[in-house]
C-alpha cells in the first residue's frame, strides 16, 4: 500500500520546519515554499489543501479567526454531505499526485482527522503521521506575537489541537518531533524522522542550513504548567512507535472537558457578538446622523 507523509501539529509549533526537512529529504510536501513574514523560510504548504480544511471549518462557524474556532466540531460532522463533497474533492486532487515520496503538511488537518481517515482510505493511502510539539507557553507567546491572541486562548488551542491529534492519531505509528530538538540535537532529530520516512538522512552541513537560530525566540522563557505543560511532557515523550497510554487518555479527557465547558463558550460568544451587534448599530445611527446634519 502506498503511504502518504501526514505532519499534524498546533500551529507555531515547528510544522513548517519539519516540513521544509522533510522536503529536504525528498518527500515531496508542495510545490512552493509560500514564505511569508510569519515564516520567512516557507510555510511548505499546499494552498488547496489549507483552502478545503478550511471551508469544512467554515461550514460550521470554526474559522481560525473566530472566537469560536475552539469548539469541538458537530455530532456526525463527518458524515455531513456537505463534508463529504469536500473529502472528494480532496480525493479528486491528491489522486493524480500519490506515488513515490509524497506528503503534505496543515495545522487545521489534526481537528478533521475523521475526515482525512476518509480521504485516505478512498486513496488507499496509509497515512505516516508526524507529530509536531512545541512548549505550549511558547506557541502561545508565538500566537500573541502573530495574531494578538490572549496567551490564556492560545494555550487552550494548543490544548484542544493536541488532544485531537493524539486522538486522531489512534493506535497507528507515529514519529515525535519537538520544535526544541531541532535546536538542541538537530542531527539526531532528523535521523530518527528519516528512518521513520524511509528516506535518508541529510548531511549534517545540509540539514544545519535549513534550521535558523535566530527563529527560536524565546526558549528562555518559562514554561507552561498544569495540564497543557503534563500533557506536553506525555506527548514529547512518546519517542517510541505508538502514543503512550497516558497521552491518550489525557487527550480523552481533555475532549470530555471541552465538551463539558462548551455550553458555557457558546454563551459568551453569543454575548460578545451580542455587544458587537449592538455597537454596529451604534455605530451606524452616529454615521447615519453626521451625514444628516452634513446635509
């Protein structure tokens, strides 16, 4: 059976490097680089990739940019026909593009993983996950620097994106790669991700050149602690074939905890967009008024 190189991660947490490595080695991961201020060495991203994630994400109000991005998908999502549609046409691309070294790499894919089970299997592809982690302080602080997030909303992503990929990941072998390793043992890191590739290792003048120092801000800083900063230590520590254990039962229940609380998420969005509402209508009459005495 044919494979197809799977990364998942939170985003801000190495993805793109990995990403670029793997290119590196011969994996095809996408056409262009796509480097952008955020990523001045390349997000290594296919677009329509990043485009249908993100119109099943619309489908049900979980744009990245919304509040509300955080709450678990619908009962059934999967099998909606509209998502459905979506997965073939997901299959309808990546077909013609399946064979030798091929892989592809987007943050949003690890919160639709029942959907991609999907695609795989209509491709009959085995998936060879790759599992991007980062310090979840440091993917917040990255979120704040990017997005001006709350370092409080990012670490809940980070929370909420890893629980879904160790879900989604399930029992099948998976490779482990830290964002800090690539900094403090990059040859070892990317010989354990090679082997786990099939492909072979780059020469350590090569591999060195890919990774830039100056793009590890702030790994001085502290850490997370409590659940996000356990479950970083379960998940970093599965350098072995499986998730352990403990990584998935944590990631359980952390999706039984989000379940939990997403009533009370849902009425504060309602809430703030409530406010937001009202303050456009504010807005508009005050508009509407100086254009009046304008005239």
């Amino acid at each position: 059976m044919a494979e197809i190189v799977t990364v998942l991660g939170m985003h801000r947490s190495g993805t793109s490097l990995c990403a670029h490595v793997l290119h590196a080695m011969g994996v095809n991961m996408a056409e262009v680089p796509g480097a952008s201020p955020a990523n001045a060495k390349g997000h290594w991203e296919r677009a329509q990739i990043n485009d249908l994630n993100d119109e099943v994400l619309a489908l049900f109000g979980r744009g990245w940019d919304q509040p509300s991005h955080v709450l678990a998908l619908p009962e059934h999502w999967a099998s909606d026909s509209r998502v459905l549609a979506v997965q073939d046409k997901l299959v309808a691309f990546l077909r013609p593009l399946i064979g030798g070294a091929f892989g592809f790499k987007d943050p949003r894919t690890a919160r639709l993983m029942m959907m991609w089970r999907g695609v795989f299997h209509a491709l009959r592809v085995q998936p060879r996950f790759v599992f991007c982690v980062r310090e979840p302080g440091q993917v917040a602080r990255s979120l704040r620097a990017r997005d001006r997030m709350m370092e409080a909303q990012g670490e809940y992503r980070w929370l909420i994106y890893n629980a879904a990929a160790v879900a989604g990941v399930g029992g099948d072998a998976v490779c482990v790669v830290s964002y800090e390793d690539w900094f403090e043992r990059p040859v070892e890191t990317a010989g354990r991700l090679a082997a786990f590739v099939g492909r072979g290792a780059l020469g350590e003048d090569a591999l060195l050149a890919l990774i830039d120092p100056g793009l590890r801000h702030d790994a001085a800083q502290a850490a997370a602690q409590g659940l996000a900063g356990r479950f970083y230590g379960l998940i970093r520590s599965g350098q072995g074939a499986v998730f352990s254990a403990g990584a998935w039962a944590l990631a359980g229940d952390i999706e039984a905890f989000a379940r939990a609380v997403q009533p009370l998420l849902v009425e504060a969005e309602i809430s703030r967009s409530s406010v937001a509402r009202q303050n456009q209508v504010i807005a508009d009459l005050t508009e509407a008024l100086r254009q009046a005495r304008g005239h």
